[in-house]
C-alpha cells in the first residue's frame, strides 16, 4: 500500500470493499473458484471487466505461495463496478466468505493519476492472473510490486518479515522477463514515479539480499 491516503473515494473506484477480518486464507485453487463464479456474474450480466491484483494473489498464483488472505485489486472502469461488486457478494455467498475476500481497498492509497499508470503498464505487460468471459484479472507491474513491498519494509508497525523475501520475488520475475540484472537507479526513479518512498536502508539491505539481479 502507498502512503497518502485518499478520502474521496467515489472519484476513486465508485465502491470500497475492505478486507475481511476473520476470513479463511485462499489457495489459488480457491482463488480461482471465486474469480470463475465473480466472472460469471457479469457475464450473465453482458459485462466485461479487466481488474489489476497486486499483493498475495499475485504470490499464490505465479510465485508459489499457498495462499493469501484476499484478493486485493483495483479497477479504473467505474461503470461496471456495481456489478463487479455484487459478483463479488455472490462469490462470498458461495463459498462462505466474508465479502472483503476480494477487495480494493489498496486503491484508497493510490493517487488516481497513478492507478491510471499502473493500470496501463500492467495492461503492457500482460501478466494474466485469470481470464474468462466477464472478467480478466491481470497482476500490476513487478517493479510496482516491488517499491511497493520496499516502502512496506520500511514501516515501523507495518512491515512484515516476509516483505524483503516478496521484494525479492518480484525482483526475480521483472530481471527473467527483461533478461538482464535490474538497476538501483531505475528501481529508485519508478518508485517516484509511482510515488512511492523507500528509503536507503531498505535499498541497502536488498542489495545484500538480491545482488545477483541487480546493478548499480
């Protein structure tokens, strides 16, 4: 997550599903089984929508974790999120969610402009998470991903002690993709791009962590 905080969250995404508390963890068996009933919904509906993940789906499903606590997403096409929403609610029902089990609260903390970005670079970078009439699931940039889990490393209070071994994951993704060692300095001017902070200590500390994918 970012660290601006945005209260108009209207302009944003049109609703705010926030995360459920106490809801079981998701396999990506699991995951899918959500997506496949969510995707559904609006298709029986006659709507199509293409959705960014970021966060534990995208390490349950392409790096190997066993599962996440929910599906964090978020979405720039507003008109079809009443929809998307109570297919998420149908999903929940389903399975016997809470409804948070997929949720954009993430883009409470993503300026509008950058969502955008993001948004379009992912589409870019075509990285499918989940792909079926009514919904498309595509995972947001993997040096977003990264700066992301830097700045989180960062957080007194907030940060996790799986954060740097995540950063690494999607350092190692980005590196195979491009085939080529990634550089600090790239890696620092997409976290401003993005308008994300990390600070050197972190940046010091990957280094040590993943110096055979990086340069500078």
């Amino acid at each position: 997550m970012m660290s601006q905080c945005f209260s108009n969250t209207a302009s944003l995404t049109g609703f705010v599903n926030k995360p459920g508390v106490k809801d079981k963890q998701l396999s990506a068996q699991y995951i899918n089984r959500g997506l496949d009933i969510t995707a559904k919904h609006l298709k029986d509906k006659k709507k199509q929508t293409t959705v960014i993940t970021v966060g534990g789906t995208i390490n349950t499903i392409l790096c190997s974790c066993a599962s996440t606590a929910d599906v964090d997403f978020f979405s720039v096409d507003t008109a079809n999120n009443p929809i998307l929403r109570d297919g998420i609610k149908s999903a929940a029902k389903a399975m016997q969610l809470g409804e948070g089990w997929m949720n954009n609260h993430t883009a409470l903390f993503i300026a509008p402009n950058t969502m955008t970005n993001i948004y379009n670079e992912a589409i870019r970078d075509g990285v499918v998470i989940f792909n079926k009439p009514g919904l498309k699931v595509v995972a947001a940039p993997w040096t977003y991903c990264l700066v992301a889990k830097l700045e989180k490393a960062g957080k007194r209070g907030n940060a996790k002690s799986y954060d740097m071994s995540d950063a690494a994951q999607y350092l190692i993704q980005k590196s195979r993709r491009r085939g080529a060692k990634i550089k600090v300095a790239d890696i620092k001017a997409k976290a401003t791009g993005y308008g994300v902070n990390i600070q050197e200590a972190q940046v010091k500390q990957f280094k040590a962590l993943c110096g055979g994918y990086m340069e500078g």
